[in-house]
C-alpha cells in the first residue's frame, strides 16, 4: 500500500509543478494510459522471453501466476515462485 501512495504522491508533486510553471502535462490522459499499459505488457515479455530461451514451456498456468497478478495490480513476490520454474530476475 506503501508504494501505491508514493507513487500518488510523485503524481500529485508533478502535477503541482506542471501547474505552477503554467504547462500541461506532457501527454493526453488516455495516450499516458495506453503508455502505461505498453509498458506492463513489455515487462511481461521479458520473463517469457527468458522461459522459451530456457527450453520451458509456456502454458496458461505460467501465464496466469506470473503474468497476470503483476499487470492486474498483486505486487511482485507475493506468492513465492516453485523451485522448478526458471527464475524471473537473472539466467543463472
């Protein structure tokens, strides 16, 4: 929750500047969002990208526990990974 409320902060600390110096924020709402979203689908394809070189599968069941709780909001490491997938953070 911590970080949810940092990242809000940053936000708003932003938006004040933005105001103060009389400019509008450097992107429409919805191209920022979209931005956004970009960007949790390409942090995605890194960890697959790692499983296929590794030799291992990809199936809904990967797909859904480590994909799926990060794009939808469940912060990293909440539930711990099995010992038998390749690991997320490095090759070896």
């Amino acid at each position: 929750m911590k970080i949810y409320l940092l990242s809000l902060a940053a936000g708003l600390l932003v938006g004040v500047i933005y105001g103060l110096l009389n400019v509008r924020s450097p992107a429409p709402p919805i191209i920022a969002l979209l931005g956004l979203l970009g960007i949790l689908a390409g942090e995605q394809a890194v960890p697959a990208a790692r499983r296929l070189i590794s030799g291992a599968p990809i199936d809904i069941s990967w797909f859904r526990s480590h994909c799926v709780p990060h794009v939808f909001g469940e912060l990293p490491g909440a539930k711990p990974q099995s010992a038998d997938l390749p690991t997320e953070t490095g090759m070896g």
